[in-house]
C-alpha cells in the first residue's frame, strides 16, 4: 500500500482517471485482505490512511476527475471507497459521496450489470450517502439495471436484489417491469448460482414485499432446485439465510420438496458447530416457523441446536436471546 501512495505523492500531477480508478481500488483491496488477515485491529490500523497528506491529494484528484470518470471507474471508485469505509474505517467525507452521487449519474447508462450492482451494493452500506441518494440517479440506476437484467451474470443478480432490499426508498419505488425483469433474470441464472448466491437471492426476495408477493412458480421451482444443488456446499450462513428466507417465503415453503427440506436439514447439521449466535438464533427461528421441515427434523439436528443454543446464548444480544428462546419453546428443543 506504501507503494501505491509513495506512486500518488510523486506523480499525481500526471494522473488521468484510470490512475486514480486504480489507486483507490487497489489500496482498498489491500486493505481489506490485510484486515481478514490482520483481525479486528486493522480497523484501527488503517484510521490514520484519511489524514495521510498522500491519501488526501487522492481524494482530492477523484474530485478533480468526476466529469472525466467513466462507468465502470465511477462504480469502482464508490465501491473502493465504501470498502475502505465499512471493512477499514477510513470514513470518505459525505460531501464527496454526494458528488460522486451526482457525477454517477452522466454514467449510469453507460454500466454494465456488474458496475449497476456494485453501485447498488455501495449505496445500501453507506446509509448517509444512501439518504443523500437523488430521485433522478435511483431512476437512472434502475433503468440502467432493467435494461441489463437479461444479461446479468448471477452474482450481479443476486447482488442487485440484496442490495434494493436494504435501500427502502428505491425498494419502495422499484418498478413493477424492474421487479419482472429481475425475477425473470434470477430464474435464468439459478442453476449457475453457487451457495452464496442461492442465499442472498431467496434472503433478498423474502425482504422485497412486493418481490416476494409477485415470485412466480417457476422462479420459486428454480430456487427451490438451485437451493437443494448447493446444500451440501453452504457454509453457516447461507444455511441460516436460507431457511430464514423460506420461513418468510409461505408459497416457497408450502412447495418445498421434502428432498430440499432433507438436503437443508443435513445443511444445518453439519455447519452448526461453524454457526454464530445469530445463525443460531435465526435457524432455530425459522424451523420453529416452518411446520413441516421442523415435524422432519431428524433427532441429531435437534440436539446440535440445543447444543448451540446453550453454547451461543451467552453471546446473543437481546433481540436474538428472545427469538430463540421462543423458537426453543415452540420446536420443544430443551438448552
């Protein structure tokens, strides 16, 4: 990372847009593997990058390049800039998130679908920037994202839908052609999507009211079908999210197979000892909601919940504590 500034400090004078695309993109990619590998203490370690005067003349050259960013810099430049916000705790200043809202605007048309989702993805952290966010860049953004749902890959499917169930003011005013031309996409790519992707979908869908209400049976099959095909690859939380969002989803849940309900329950048995106490509480909060996979569940399942009930209760905050002990009463699972 050093490096990268030292390259900045010397010859940020001859920066074009790319160069400073680049610059941001990689310091933030730096800086989140180094916190994955460095711990919670890499968050305090990278505070002090905003008051380095080399990381200050960057910000001031994305300033400077906003009428000349195109697409896809734009997108990675927003995208940079909340990783290094949410992953490192390098605040970006609110009034360059505005601008950059502003500027993101000219390119939205220009996006692809993996520039429109990770846009989307960066807005529904950053809930300042998320408030500031105007009606004409949320049309702009959601025009963008319909023209180029047919050809969406299924992480950026995925990613757009996580991302307008976190953005209540552009949830509320998606399109119904939008919500349609998601879903269509979503069933398109469900037999390519891998756990992670499977998850945040149904998780997404089953927090779009709307969404969820107008999910026609062909895309709940496909999910259905892609959910059982990735089951014995999902990690804690994808197990946890999906039966969460199965729980909310009543048509889904009335239609799942028993194969699925099998290929699920084996899920959460294997992953349990990896499960957090959140993962604890909303699996067990889910079963307790769903009738048939809970009349289902094998005896060796329900003891690893208990198990990790009592093992996680400790750790839970208040809202979970009560969700789980009310799943535990209702599912007669004894701490």
């Amino acid at each position: 990372m050093e490096d990268i500034l030292d390259l900045v400090d010397q010859h940020h004078g001859a920066f074009d847009f790319i160069h400073v695309a680049t610059a941001v993109t990689r310091i933030a990619k730096l800086a989140k593997e180094q916190r994955r590998f460095g711990g919670s203490n890499a968050v305090t370690q990278y505070a002090p990058l905003a008051s380095d005067e080399r990381y200050v003349n960057l910000m001031r050259l994305v300033v400077n390049h906003l009428q000349t960013f195109k697409a896809r810099e734009m997108a990675n430049v927003f995208s940079g800039l909340t990783t290094l916000q949410m992953e490192c705790g390098v605040t970006a200043e609110i009034d360059l998130l505005v601008q950059l809202g502003a500027a993101m605007e000219r390119v939205a048309p220009d996006m692809n679908g993996q520039n429109v989702s990770n846009t989307l993805n960066a807005y529904s952290k950053l809930e300042k920037a998320a408030a500031e966010m105007p009606q004409s860049l949320r049309d702009a953004l959601a025009k963008t994202a319909e023209r180029l749902a047919p050809i969406m890959s299924a992480q950026a499917v995925g990613i757009t839908l996580n991302a307008y169930a976190k953005l209540e003011e552009a949830a509320a005013e998606m399109p119904r052609s939008l919500r349609d031309a998601l879903a269509r996409a979503a069933e398109r790519v469900a037999p390519n999507m891998n756990a992670q992707e499977v998850s945040i979908t149904l998780n997404a869908c089953s927090k779009l009211e709307e969404v969820a209400a107008e999910m026609p049976r062909s895309l709940r099959d496909a999910l259905a079908e892609a959910s059982e095909r990735v089951a014995p690859d999902m990690m804690a939380q994808a197990v946890a999210n999906i039966l969460n969002a199965y729980s909310k989803l009543e048509e889904a849940a009335a239609e799942m197979p028993r194969s699925l309900r099998d290929a699920l329950a084996e899920a959460a048995e294997r992953v349990v000892p990896d499960m957090t106490a959140q993962n604890v509480a909303n699996t067990l909060d889910a079963y307790s909601k769903l009738a048939e996979a809970a009349a289902e569940m094998p005896p060796s399942l329900r003891k690893a919940l208990a198990e990790a009930a009592a093992r996680k209760g400790p750790d839970m905050n208040a809202v979970e504590f009560g969700m789980m002990r009310r799943a535990c009463d209702k599912l007669e699972v004894e701490m």
